[in-house]
C-alpha cells in the first residue's frame, strides 16, 4: 500500500507540471487547446532520443521542454494567422506531432531507457552520501511499512522542480506580458484596445503551455525508463482532470492558490487512479474511462453541492418563517 | 492632431444587403478639439470611430494621426496613442482581474511591455491617486475583481483608464448609453473633468441632445454615412434642441422623429 502511494505522489508531482501547462491554455488563455496529447511525448522522445545518444541528461529535457514551446507556438500561429478554430488547430497539431514524434524515436513505437542515465539517478553517488535513504527508509521500517522504495530522489527532485515551476508561473502571470496575456484569456477585445498584440500573447501563452507538457514527459519518460509513442494518449483529460478536482478541492481565489490547487489535484488524481485500479475487477486498460468518469464527478458535484446546500437554506428560512407566523397568531 | 480623407467604407457590397456605412468623409480635429457625434441608429457613428481605432479598415481615404500616415496601422499598434471606452460596461475591462491589475495594463499602453512586475508599490500610490479622482471609493478596493463593480464603477474604471495615460485621441461610443440615468449624468461630468484635466482630442458619440450640447466645443451630424453639419465655437454654444431638429429637416427635407431615435 505505502509503496503504491509513494509512486503515485512522485509521478503525481511529475504530471503535475503537465496540468499546470493545461491550466495556463485552459484557464488563463481559455483556449481548449489538445496538442497537449502530442507534446508530452514530443518532450519524451527528444529527453530520450537525447539520453540515448549520450547527451547529458539535463541538456536532453531543456531541449525537449523547447521543443514543446514550439509545437505550442505552431498551434498558436494556426489558430491567430490561419484562422483555424482553436480545438481544430489543436487536434491539427497533435496528428501532426504523432508522425513526428515516431521521426524522432527513429521510427521506434517505443525507445527503452533502463541502464541509461537520468536527471534522476545522474546525481545518485552524491545523493547517497547524504543518507536521506537510509534514514527515511530507516524510520518507516521500525513502524513496520514494507516493501520500502528504493530511492527518494526523485521525491526529492519532483518537488524541487514543482515548486521552482510553480514559483516562475506565479511571477510571470503577475508580469507586464503576464497580465496582458492573462487578459487575452479574459477580455481579449480590452487587452487589444491598450496596445497588446493578442496574437503573439497567445502564440507565446501555448508555447509555455506546451513547453510545460513536454518537460513533464521527458521527465516521466525517465521516471518510467521508456518511451511510447502511444503515452501521450488521453493526456489533455488527466490534465483537466487535474485542474478540475484541484480547483473544486482547493479553490481557485487567487492565481497563487490555483496553481497549488492544480498540484494538489494532479497528485489526488494519480492516488485516485492508483486506488481504483488495486480493485479486482478493473486493471490498466480501464484508466482512461476512470480518468473520464473522475472529470465528470468534479464537473458535476461542486454544483450538486451547492444546489442541494442552496435547497436546505430555503428549507430553513420557510421553517423559520412559518414559525414566526404561528407564534404572532 | 487627427486627420480623415476620403474615407468611405461599404459593407456586403455588390449584395442585396448592400451598406454604405461611410461615404467621402473628412475631417480634422486640431489639438484639445473636444467632437460630440450625434446621428441616426445606422448613420455610421461607430464605423467611423472603428475606422479611427483601426478595428475596421476603410475601403478608400486615410487616416492621419499627428501628421503620420496610420492608415495601414494595425488595431494593437494605434492603440499606443488612441483611448476607448464602449458602450457595453463590461467591455472596457477585465473582469476577473483585479482593480490594479486593470489599471497597471492601462499603465503599460504606451510603453513596451516587459518581464517585471505589473503592480509596483510606486504604481499602487499612482493608481491610488488617480482613483481617487472618480470620487467612488475606489482607491479602497485596489486588490477587489473588477467583475464585482457595478455597471456604472466599471464605466468610470473604463474611462479612467482610456485617459490616464494621456492619448492623442480619445474615443467615446455611447459610453453612458447602457447606464440609469444618474450614473450617466455622473460618466458624463467624469468625462468633461478628464478630458479638461489632460487636455484631450476627443470623439464622442452620443443619442443624447442635450449631452452633445452641454460637452464639447464641436459638434457634428451624421446621417446616412455623411457628415451633413459640423457647427463649433460660439455657434455652438447657442445651439439648442429646437434649433438642431430645425437644421435637419431644412438639410435633408424631412422630419427628424423620434422613430428615428436621435434623442435618446
Ligand atoms: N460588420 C458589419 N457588417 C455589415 N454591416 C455593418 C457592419 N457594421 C455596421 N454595419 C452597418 O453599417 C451601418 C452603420 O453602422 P454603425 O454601427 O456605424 O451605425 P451607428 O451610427 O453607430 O448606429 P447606432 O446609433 O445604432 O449605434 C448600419 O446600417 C449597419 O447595419
Ligand atoms: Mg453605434
């Protein structure tokens, strides 16, 4: 149980710098944008067409969160110069990067990475003179906790990057150029009016989306020890899935909080996926209809919720009145 | 300051829906010309402020803003130097963004936008001061969403930030239209204030007869996508409602009711 768990926050926190990507197109930008499917494994196959190849593996996911910034700029460019409907230029996009991602893993459906080095195990030798292993593994074994993961590094260095990304999302959104862009999402016509160029804002605005997307595949891509070119399938729904149960979970008042509430909900979202699959009857192959029904529960229950919160309000003024009335008479 | 030649524009042509929304119109504004527009629904008032703001482009003429040619100026790019207020409140700001964070996108019109903070403590104190203007305790209520303002606090935020930054011309299209009545006539003495206070060479439509009379020191009739009377100065001053309808009816030979919807 403890070991599921633990695998589930650490690629919890991975995929979460693939929501926060949907969350800035979605939310901010509000445009539906599905190229997300193809530029997860675009970061993937250039992390690990890279790592294969003996580039370092720092170097590999710059390069593939770049090449994500650029399949993101081409939706973009669809969408303002040719016009395009924001989810067609999208859906263009992503069958577009699903035969160039196959070039890129040099016609491979699926690249192997064990035995390479990762930005995970690359900095292993210092890591294990710290002994944060042994200690923590250490502690949990006097409570009993069994089996115990073999590392907490990339624990430790998904966290490190979640909040580093998180931190440089909130800054930016709060920036000239982020305020102009959030306003493209918001009144596009006002933000037109003072002097942005809307089109480049969103050009710019999928590039980072997307760029975001790709980093976070080249990164489970390193945390999995492979590559498929068919994992990019159904990832625009985790990525909703995500901000949606985050944003109904934890709130979404200001952009700090949403952004945290997006972590928060991609990492609920793995555990909830994780659960689900340990019962008997469902295995694999049923993740993406609980990815499914997961987005439809946190779409329709907020306002389930509210509604039946908003009836027994009622109910009460109505016993309160007729009370009142019964007692003056 | 602003220059229009020739300017016609003709929507659907060659179509049974044929419109001329604009036919050979000229004007020039000189610098702190103050212009309220009065016309007809469908005279062409908001196409010739959309061929001003570069939102529509002019089939023929050109448009000169301080001598320099904009005419091929795409919309964003003359916004630099042109302010706007729209009819519809909730058009002239972002809703779900906060008092300051509309004001600091104002702030940042005229100037290239970079990678450094929007809301600076500095700024603030600025934004602070300019609220303060508009006399509706606005300066409390910096970090509150915009969408939580009423129509009218959204229209004076609006036009607060159209003119702050002090354009070359500003452009008003039936910015009080969608207010009651008491907020209208509050817009509209917030209007007469600011454009003294900066000086500005203002545009303004309006339904309202007796607004295009009280406002301004020019004021031109439009009809059927023509200037047909332009009348400023003292001439103005003495204008009245009466006199208005009587110059109509002896321009285009005919009556000027209330169908048509010129008084609003
Ligand atoms: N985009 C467009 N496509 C087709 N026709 C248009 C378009 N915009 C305006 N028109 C037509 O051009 C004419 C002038 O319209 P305009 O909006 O400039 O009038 P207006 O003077 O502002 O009227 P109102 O007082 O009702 O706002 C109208 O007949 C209108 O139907
Ligand atoms: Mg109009």
């Amino acid at each position: 149980m403890f070991f599921s768990m633990f695998g589930a926050v650490e690629s919890g926190i991975i995929f979460a710098i693939m929501a926060l990507g949907v969350y800035l197109s979605f939310r901010i930008l509000d445009f539906p944008d599905l190229t997300v499917d193809g530029s997860f494994v675009t970061g993937a196959a250039v992390a690990a067409v890279c790592i294969v190849n003996g580039v370092s593996p720092v170097i590999g996911t710059l390069l593939a969160a770049i090449a994500g910034f650029f399949a993101g700029n081409i939706t973009g460019i669809l969408n303002t110069k040719g016009k395009i409907n924001p989810l067609l230029s999208g859906i263009l996009m992503m069958t577009a990067l699903y035969s160039i991602n196959l070039r890129i893993m040099g016609g491979q459906p699926n690249i192997p990475l064990l035995n390479e080095s990762t930005v995970f195990n690359m900095f292993d030798s210092f890591w294990g003179q710290l002994g944060i292993d042994e200690a923590l593994n250490g502690l949990l074994g006097s409570w009993g906790v069994a089996p115990l993961p073999s590392t907490w590094i990339v624990l430790f260095a998904t966290i490190v990057i979640i909040i580093f990304v998180k931190l440089l999302i909130d800054y930016f959104l709060t920036t000239e150029i982020g305020l102009a862009l959030r306003a493209t999402g918001d009144n596009e016509k006002m933000i037109r009016s003072l002097s942005a160029n809307t089109d480049s804002l969103k050009i710019i605005g999928l590039g980072i989306s997307n760029g975001l997307v790709a980093l976070s595949g080249a990164l489970i891509a390193q945390n999995d020890g492979f590559v498929d070119l068919k994992s990019g399938i159904g990832m625009i729904v985790i990525g909703l899935a995500s901000v949606i149960i985050g944003e109904a979970l934890f709130g979404k008042k200001t952009i700090v909080r949403t952004t945290l509430a997006v972590i928060g909900g991609a990492i609920i979202y793995r555990i909830v996926v994780t659960l689900a699959l340990r019962a008997d009857f469902l295995d694999t192959g049923d993740m993406k209809l609980i990815s499914a029904i997961l987005v439809v529960v946190a779409l329709v229950a907020p306002k389930f919720i509210s509604t039946m919160k908003d009836q027994r309000r009622r109910q009460r003024k109505r016993t309160e009145l007729n009370n009142k009335v019964k007692g003056a008479s | 300051m602003l220059n229009l030649k020739d300017i016609s524009v003709t929507f659907n042509e060659d179509t049974p829906d044929e419109k001329k929304a604009l036919q050979d119109i000229d004007l020039t504004l000189g610098e702190g010309d103050f212009v309220t527009v009065i016309g007809s629904n469908g005279a062409g008032k908001s196409t010739l402020m959309n061929v001003i703001s570069g939102s529509q482009r002019p089939d023929i003429g050109s448009v000169e803003i301080n001598q320099k040619n904009v005419t091929l100026l795409p919309e964003f790019k003359r916004s630099m130097f042109i302010g706007r207020v729209f009819q519809d409140p909730m058009a002239g700001t972002a809703p779900s963004m906060t008092i300051e964070e509309n004001l600091a996108m104002a702030y940042a019109r005229n100037k290239k936008r970079k990678l450094q903070k929007g809301v600076t403590k500095k700024r603030k104190e600025l934004f602070r001061d300019y609220l303060l203007t508009l006399n509706l305790g606005l300066e409390d209520r910096l970090n509150a969403k915009v969408g939580l303002l009423s129509g009218g606090e959204r229209q004076a935020l609006s036009l607060l930030m159209a003119t702050f930054t002090e354009p070359d011309i500003l452009l008003l299209d039936e910015h009080t239209a969608a207010l009651d009545p008491s907020r209208a006539e509050l817009i509209t003495n917030l209007t007469g204030d600011i454009v003294k206070r900066f000086n500005l060479t203002t545009l303004m439509v309006t339904h309202n007869m007796q607004q295009a009379l009280d406002l301004g020191n020019r004021l031109i009739m439009m009809d059927k996508g023509q200037i047909i009377l332009d009348i400023d100065g003292k001439k103005k001053q003495e204008l009245t409602i009466e006199k208005l309808l009587h110059e109509f009816k002896r321009i285009r030979g005919e009556q000027l009711d209330d169908d048509r919807a010129i008084l609003g």
